[in-house]
C-alpha cells in the first residue's frame, strides 16, 4: 500500500541529501550482469556494484539483472535461476540499506518485449504476432502474466515496447511493432498498461514504455535514423499510442534514439515537457534509451553541456550513459540548475513510492528510515526459493492461444486443412526446426525440449498414419544449395510439403558481436540471420536460396504448404504462385510450432488479421494502407501501387458474408459529440460454411469533407467476434467524437461538419460502405 503521505517524504528525503546522492538516484550505468557472481554455495555481490553505491551514496536503478543472451553472456551455468531471483534482489536491497546513508532501496528494470527476457522466462509471440490478433483482451491477459512473473521475482519495471508505429518494415526492429497504424497500436498500449499495472500496481509492477517517439518511421528504415516528419505527421501516426499510454496511467516511457525534425529526442523539450507532461498529463519517469544520451555529444562536445540538454528536455533516469554522472560537476559549473535535478529526483522517488519499494520502511526520522526487523533477507541461499512454478500449465496454454491468433492464412488453394488419413509429408526448410529462428531478438536461452517447432508441433499431433519426414534445405541468407537435393528427394516421395522460411533475429553464436546498447553487428556471410535491431535491410525479398529450394520443391509436384516464420513482412511476390497455401506465422513462440500445426491441421481455424500491409516490393515503400490521399497517382509505370496483401487481411476456414451496414442514426451534430453522444454501427454477419469461427470486424473512415488533405481511410474501431456454423449476429461498433475528430488547417483536434464515409468489413479493401452526416 502506498503512504499517503510519500509526497512530503520526498521532499524530506531531497532536503537532506546532497548533490552526489541525488545524482546518484538518476542513475542506471550498470548493465545488471555485472552486480553478481554465482558460486558453489550462492550468489555475491561484486566490487563493482559495490563501488557503484559508494560513490554515490546509492543507486536509483538497475538494469537487467535478470537478463540473460548472447550480449550479456548470461546462461544457465553463470545466471541467477528463476527460483532464486527474489533472493538476490532482496540481497542488494539489503546490501545498499546497510552500506548507504538514505538507504533508499534500488528500482529493478528488466526487458519484457515479449516475455521476461531471463532463465526458464516465457517467450510469447513478437509484437508484429501479437498485433495480428486483434484481440485486446486476450493481449491484456499475457500482460499480466509477465507482470505477476517479474513480480514474484522482485522486479519493478517492465520494458515493453508498445509505442513504435512501423511505417517502414525494412527497419530491422519491426518486429517490436504492432501496427503501421496508430489506432491498433493505441488499443494494444492499452491493454498493455493495464495487463502490467494491476490495479494500480498491486504486484508492485510498472511499465517503460517504448521508444518516444517516431522510431519506425526512421529514414531508410535505417535503425535509429532520423525521423523527417512534421508536426501533423507526429500528431495523428505516432503520438496516439504515447497518448493512449499515458491516460492509461503507464508510470514510465523511454526516449528513442531517433531525431525528429533535427532534435534528438532525448534533447526534445516539446516533446518530453510540453507535449507529455504539460498536454497529456503524464506524471511517471522518462528513461534514456542505452547509451543515448552520449549520442548528445555530437551536438555539444561537452558532457555538462549534454547534461543540460537532457535534463531541461525531461530525461529523468539515465541508462549505460557517461553523461549524466557529469551532472554534478554540471551544476558545480552552472551550466545545470540543481532544480532541474530535483524535479526529476522527485519524479524517481514518487515511482519507487507507487511500487511499494518503501511499504516497510517506517519513518524518515532520524536515520532517514528506520530499519526494521525481517524487511530483506541479509543471507543468500540456493535453498530460499520462491514458487514460480505454479500456473506454467495456464501460461503455457495463454502462450498457445496467442499463438493460435497471430496466425495469418494468406493463401488457401482448398489444400487445408489437410486431414489425419494416410499419408507422406515433408517438412523442409530453414525454420521448420531451429527453435532460435522461432522467437525474436531479445530472447534468453532455452532449455532443449522447453520450444515447440513446426516440426515438433506437427509430430505431436498427427496418428500413425502419416509420415513425417524432415530435411532442413538451406539457410536463411547463406547460399549453401548442399541440402537441396535431399529436401528435393524427400518432397518427391511425398502427397504434401511443408515448407517453413522466412527470417530469423536469432544471436545464437560465436560469430555475433554487439554494440555497446546490445544492438548486433552484423558482417556479411558471418550469420545466418537478417532482422531484429540493427539488421535493416534494403530488399524485403526473401534472402539467400529460399525462393529457389520452394520452387524447385514445387516442381517435384507435390502439393506445397508455405509457413513464413518471420520478424517483418518480407514480399513474396516471387514464391506466392509456388505455393498452394501460405500461413503467415511471424516469430510465433515457444508455443508457436503447436499453434501452426494445429492449425495446418483444422485443430485451429486462422483468425489472424494483418496489422501491418505486405508489400508486393520495397521499391513501392512506403506501403502502408492509411497514406496521404493527395489526388496524387497511385500505382506506378512498372509497378503496382497498392501492397501486395492489404492491412487487415487474412483468411479463415470458416466463409463470412457481410450485410446490411446501419447506424442509430443518419446525422449527429457536433455539439451532441461533444456532449458525449456516440453513433453506434451495426452490421449484420453471416457464417455461410460449416466451420464455427473467429472473424475480426473493422470500421474504417472517410473523411470526405475537410480543411485539409485526409488519409485514404483510417481505422477507427473493430471487434473480435465468434460466429457458429451457419450462424448469423449483428455486430456493433460505437464511434465517438475522438474517433471522428481530425487535426484541422490550425493543428487544433476537432469535429469539423460535413460527410464521412463509414466502412465495415473484414479487412481494409473489402467493405460495406455509408455516410454520416456530421452537422454544425
């Protein structure tokens, strides 16, 4: 429970501090690895942790302690066990109350992009998956099971990125994205805060929302580029999710690297003070990305002077920089004002209040906070555990229906669900059995046995009629063809072909070497991988001899069933008429190969929408659906305009018909929305086959009347419905004045009267059309 009265301890506890130990609390230079040992009877705290908290007299957070990958070196030999997280936390909690004179206790931070990136942690789908979905609550739902998961293991923040819209899919983190459209990534930021924030953090569990703001829409697609976007651009793509997350309550957001309009965003004032704090309300912290901040000195030259520049703009908590334990020689100096250091010292202590990090400390008397018997464990022991194990079986099965929904069939030549009568399939390629290639950048190391592949998946499940046979092929981008002709024979001697390509952002080997934030690089023939931070890529074609390996596959005859195992939307313009089914599977998880297997079986019906458009080529980008509708021409001389497979897009086994598009009413005035009155859309849905399914809802609009150029249509509501065999519902939609408002000629966000055309349907190319009248 949180004191009522933390706001006039903080500002006791600032008063008696000095210069050194308030720096000292904006401070996250430590990559967490390097606070411990393990040993033969335990884990011990390092001298370089311990001289971290002697210099200044404390620590505001620490970063990763649980993180374990190839950047960090951490495995199961040398990391701290799931069962013995909470022991070490409450060691250095322990260790900085006895050795400090504030004895303010340390925030934790730790990465969840898509699971609790630690030993034994459950990796979900990627975001690219998870927003394929379109289903919120269930989103909410794997939000709150990573949240009580770091919370039994004493961390306190959560890193999750929920705000970087993809408007370019060549950048190599698309995979962290959800949407290119800023509505469905509003709605996912949502679910997000509020999976995470139990009920105004009852676990103790906040989330850093990232990256603020614009990363995705990086020149190039070049990994931290700059942003050459204006203020409109900001305002209606990529500052509704920050928006949704703050009115949500998330307690933190973490700068990006990029610059917009030639001001990095860690030196942003307008964008870190004016617009979030001052316009949207939001009271938590800003973090730094890593090592931003000494990305500063590229303008400055100067340490304190870049002090300056991110402290004024709003950055709170530093990360891995060497900038901001300048700040007190910055004030020393003048350059930094010792205010601006208490605002945001003020702002880090109100976080640790929030999250209960003070519940046991009784009062600010005296020694600042007394201490009081059996708060922390003084001791640490393999033997103090903590029951994490309990609910795995629920969780793995959350991790299996989220799955089962990022799915997307693309392509369905009548050939799936295939059936359990006899028969010989073979499964070949890249990803059909490398668990790695399965979950993403930012995944820890996994036990074998603990991730189900597409080849694994499908042994599970199929009886002893069919066959299975496996051959690997060839690699994602090398173009090594040695594996062809065993792939070639065994699809010959078979009724069907599984073939599983795509990408990978797999950092499972010796050859990968990283960055000083952990990016990878990347030399060319030295890994087989092509996504996930730092690898952009100019083609989205598919890399190496995949393309060949599928057609030559395709010519032995046998039926083909494409999985595209994925971190973006690569075109598939050159393999799609290869292939008699393509079932778009993202990086799908742990569970993701019993998701596709079920799926190629009719154990699953698709319901997986696209939440980011599929190119037909780079050379069309940008391509996503809701561009600029100038009058402008769209396709090109050589070239199609339009993606290749459109926003919202995806198959199903089931059949859906649309009809009888309606609203409660034919017009509304602006003065009844802004009273609050909503225009409710109705549409009539028909299940016309014999397979029960779920089939995603969109409403889309027009803005056909309007003082300046509006979008080619705009999402703005959709619902995940189930439907029967031969069943039909009406399905209602509600549209309200923030859903019907536009940033007018003056950048003012209003309801402007005149026509707008409504869309409803099952993707963004086909719908049902009517227009509303909006009246002065």
């Amino acid at each position: 429970m949180v004191q009522k009265d933390y706001k006039n301890k903080i500002q006791e506890l600032i008063n008696k501090m000095t210069l050194k130990e308030k720096v000292g609390q904006l401070n996250q230079r430590l990559y967490g690895w390097q606070l411990y040992e393990k040993t033969e009877n335990g884990y011990e705290l390092t001298d370089v942790f311990k001289n971290e908290v002697k210099r200044w007299g404390g620590i505001g957070a620490i970063y990763g302690i649980f993180r374990a990958d190839p950047w960090s070196q951490v495995n199961f030999e040398n990391g701290i066990a799931k069962e013995d997280c909470k022991t070490v936390i409450d060691m250095i909690q322990e260790y900085i109350k006895e050795n400090t004179r504030m004895k303010i206790p340390v925030l934790f931070t730790e990465e969840c992009p898509h699971g609790h990136q630690a030993l034994d942690g459950e990796m979900f789908p990627c975001n690219i998956g998870i927003g394929s979905t379109w289903n919120i609550s269930l989103v909410k739902t794997v939000a709150s099971s990573i949240s009580d998961e770091i919370s039994k293991k004493g961390a306190n923040l959560a890193l999750v990125s929920t705000l970087d819209v993809l408007r370019d899919p060549r950048w190599g983190r698309a995979e962290e994205c959800f949407s290119e459209d800023p509505f469905l990534c509003s709605k996912y930021t949502e679910a997000i805060v509020e999976g995470y924030q139990k009920n105004n953090f009852e676990n103790g569990v906040g989330v850093v929302l990232k990256h603020l703001c614009a990363q995705g829409a990086a020149v190039g697609g070049h990994n931290s580029g700059p942003a050459n976007i204006g203020e409109r651009e900001l305002r209606e793509i990529f500052l509704p999710p920050v928006e949704s997350g703050v009115k949500s309550g998330a307690i933190g957001v973490m700068a990006a690297y990029n610059e917009i309009d030639g001001i990095p965003c860690h030196a942003n004032r307008k964008l870190l003070t004016n617009t979030l704090r001052d316009e949207y309300g939001f009271d938590g912290i800003v973090m730094a990305d890593g090592c931003a901040l000494d990305r500063l000195l590229i303008m400055t030259r100067n340490e304190e002077k870049s002090c300056k520049l991110a402290i004024e703009a709003g950055v709170d908590l530093s990360l891995w920089d060497e900038i901001y334990p300048y700040l007190d020689s910055a004030v020393d100096k003048g350059v930094v004002d010792e205010k601006d250091i208490d605002l945001a010292l003020e702002r880090i202590l109100e976080v640790k209040f929030k999250l209960g990090l003070f519940d046991n400390m009784d009062s600010l008397e005296s020694e600042i906070f007394s201490e009081t018997e059996n708060n922390l464990i003084s001791e640490v022991s393999l033997s103090d555990e903590v029951n994490l194990k309990e609910g795995n079986i629920n969780t793995r099965e959350l991790n299996t229906q989220i799955a089962r929904e990022s799915l997307i069939l693309l392509k369905n030549e009548k050939i799936l669900p295939l059936n359990m009568e006899k028969k010989k399939i073979a499964v070949i390629g890249p990803n059909a059995n490398n668990v790695y290639n399965q979950l993403g950048d930012y995944t820890s190391p996994q036990r074998v046995g603990d991730v189900i592949t597409v080849l694994d998946g499908i042994k599970s499940i199929v009886n002893e009629q069919i066959e299975i046979n496996y051959a690997k092929g060839c690699g994602i981008i090398n173009k090594d063809k040695s594996g062809f002709d065993e792939a070639i024979n065994l699809a010959k001697e078979s009724d069907y072909a599984i073939v599983v390509i795509g990408g990978s952002s797999s950092r499972e080997s010796e050859e990968v070497r990283f960055e000083s934030n952990g990016a990878a690089i990347v030399e060319e023939g030295k890994l087989d991988v092509n996504c996930g931070e730092n690898l952009d890529k100019a083609s989205l074609d598919l890399d190496g001899v995949q393309a060949e390996l599928l057609k030559e596959v395709k010519n032995t005859g046998t039926k083909v069933i494409v999985v595209l195992i994925q971190g973006r939307p690569h075109s598939i313009e050159n393999i799609k008429d290869y292939a008699d089914a393509i079932l778009c599977a993202w990086y799908p998880g742990k569970m993701g190969g019993k998701a596709v297997a079920e799926t190629i079986f009719g154990l699953n019906n698709p319901s997986g929408k696209l939440a980011v458009s599929i190119p037909i080529s780079s050379m069309q980008l940008p391509c996503y659906y809701n561009g600029k509708d100038s009058g402008a021409k769209i396709d090109y001389l050589d070239m199609r305009g339009v993606a290749a497979y459109p926003f919202g897009f995806g198959l199903s086994y089931s059949k859906f018909k649309y009809s009888n598009l309606r609203f409660d009413c034919e017009s509304i005035s602006i003065e009844g929305l802004k009273e609050g009155k909503e225009v409710t859309v109705t549409v009539d849905i028909e299940n016309i086959s014999d397979i029960d399914g779920l089939e995603v809802v969109q409403l889309y609009t027009i803005d056909m009347e309007s003082t300046v150029t509006r979008r080619f249509k705009e999402l703005k509501g959709f619902n995940k419905v189930f439907i029967k065999a031969k069943d039909k519902i009406a399905v209602d939609i509600k549209i309200s004045k923030k859903e019907l408002s536009i940033w007018d000629s003056s950048l003012k966000f209003l309801v402007e009267e005149g026509e707008v055309k409504i869309l409803v349907g099952g993707n963004s190319e086909e719908c049902l059309e009517k227009t509303l009248i909006i009246t002065g």
